[in-house]
C-alpha cells in the first residue's frame, strides 16, 4: 500500500491553545479511516489543515509524497484532497439536479476544456445522473434544494463532493444533526461509495457502530495530540483509549 497523504509534526496554536498537537499521520491509498475523539480534541481542525482552510504554525502535509502545506484548497482539490462543506455550496433556489449538474460543469470545465460544447454537456448530464443515483435522490431530482430534509442535503452535499472526483474524501460527521430514519441511508451512500474501491476516505464520526462497521483503521484525537492508532477492534480494547475517551460513550462490546 502506498501512502497518500501525511503529516509531519503537524500543529496549529490558536492563542495558547495547541488544537492540533505534532500530529503525524499517514493515510493509504484506498484506506478507510476514521477519526474519533471528544468534542473539541481537534478534528475538524485536522481536516481544515489538510483541506488548506488553515495553515499550520508548523509540520508539514504530503500528497503522495509532495509537499502541498503552502498551497491553496482550491489547488489541494484540484490535486485530489475533497472536503464537503455544508450549505456554502449548495443553490438553495435551483434544484437537485441543477446543483449536481453545477459541480459536474465546474469539475469538467477544468478537465475537458477542449471539448466541444455538445459533447461537454451531455456528458455533465450523464454524470449527474450517475451522481443522482449514487446517492439516493432520483425521487428528489427536481425539487428545490431549500425544500429537501436534512438527510436530503447531506446527500446532495455528498453527490457534488464526488462531482469533484478527487481521490480523497474527507467527512466531517456526515450524520450529525439527522433524525434516527435518515442515517440508514447516508450509511448506505457511504457504503457504496467504499465498495466501488476508488476512494480514500477520511471520516471523522462519534458513532461507535459506524466506525465498527466501516473503518480499515481508526485514530483517536485527544487535546489535539494522536492518542492511538489501529483497527476498530484493537481500538476498542486499548485502555488508554477507554479511559480517556470510550468509557462513557462504548459500552464494550463489538459488534
Ligand atoms: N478558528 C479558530 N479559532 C480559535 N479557536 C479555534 C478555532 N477553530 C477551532 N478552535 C478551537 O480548537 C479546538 C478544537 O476544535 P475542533 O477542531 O472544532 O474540535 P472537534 O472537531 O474535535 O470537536 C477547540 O478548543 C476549539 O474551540
Ligand atoms: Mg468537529
């Protein structure tokens, strides 16, 4: 397995405060990791370091062996690093598969400059319609993306997040906020996009059953430091791990 993206030393200071503590890290293609930790342990700040969002006060990010620390999101997307972002992203006034097609049409128009325009655009309608069905939203394809349920959005989300095609994924508690009857399906989404093999995903999830369920590894932030790293199971066992952390939120057992 190749590495494609780490870290080294990696640290951010807001103030006093160290958010993310020289973190090393190393991500393999095609793996499937999760990050856990309590609230406030750093997270999403990880993810806004690797994303480009903001820069450390030290240690470094490699993308397949290159140094990428000083570059623009806009470029780390383009070289492969794709983060979600809720609602900044979405049209609230156009539908479903206008937004899709949108993602689509900017992700091409990079890539496939050359083309002639009819060619171009069959093929963002094609590829949104792929999108669409990916994700579960054929039954929505047409309604307003204002109008959707919240589970609804997350998956649009997802859809032009993989309209960027970039080999990364990074979720951010993909989950959060939704009611009970809507995460079965983003859990669906996120299966099928592991099974088709083409990705590395990074997810960061407080549930515990997910992560069983998912993840090839797990890593465990806390005060911003990397507390542990291993498979679901041995993460679970590790008592460093149960008392820092999993105590209150696992009740033991493996699923
Ligand atoms: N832009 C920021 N400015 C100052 N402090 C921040 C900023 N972003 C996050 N923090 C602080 O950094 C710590 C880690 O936050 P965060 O990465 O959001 O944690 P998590 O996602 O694990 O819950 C928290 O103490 C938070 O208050
Ligand atoms: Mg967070």
């Amino acid at each position: 397995m190749n590495p494609i993206l780490e870290t080294k030393n990696l640290t951010i200071k807001f103030g006093g405060h160290m958010a993310v503590n020289d973190v090393n890290l190393t991500i393999y293609e095609k793996q499937f990791k999760s990050i856990i930790g309590p609230n406030g342990a750093g997270k999403t700040t990880l993810f806004n370091l690797l994303s480009g969002q903001l820069s450390p006060t030290k240690g470094q990010i490699y993308l397949k062996g290159e140094d990428v620390t000083a570059l623009s999101p806009a470029i780390r997307t383009r070289r492969g690093i794709g983060r979600s972002f809720q609602i900044t992203n979405v049209f609230p006034n156009l539908t479903v598969i206008e937004n899709i097609r949108i993602a689509v049409q900017s992700q091409m128009g990079i890539r496939y400059q050359m083309l002639k325009h009819f060619q171009k655009y069959l093929g963002i309608a094609e590829k949104a319609e792929q999108l669409l069905e990916l994700v579960m939203l054929k039954n929505k394809a047409n309604s307003f993306a204002k109008n959707l349920a919240h589970g609804e959005k997350r998956k649009l989300e997802i859809a032009m997040l993989l309209a960027l095609e970039t080999e990364i994924l990074l979720l951010d508690e993909p989950t959060a906020g939704m009611s009970v009857e809507e995460v079965p399906a983003i859990l669906d989404v996120i299966h099928t996009i592991k099974k088709q093999g083409k990705k590395t995903i990074i997810l960061i999830e407080h549930k515990m059953d997910m992560i069983l369920d998912l993840s090839d590894s797990v890593m465990v932030l806390f005060n911003g430091s990397l507390l542990a790293e291993g498979t679901p199971q041995e993460i679970m066992k590790n008592e460093t791990v149960q008392s820092a952390y999993l105590g209150g939120l696992y009740d033991g057992s493996i699923a």
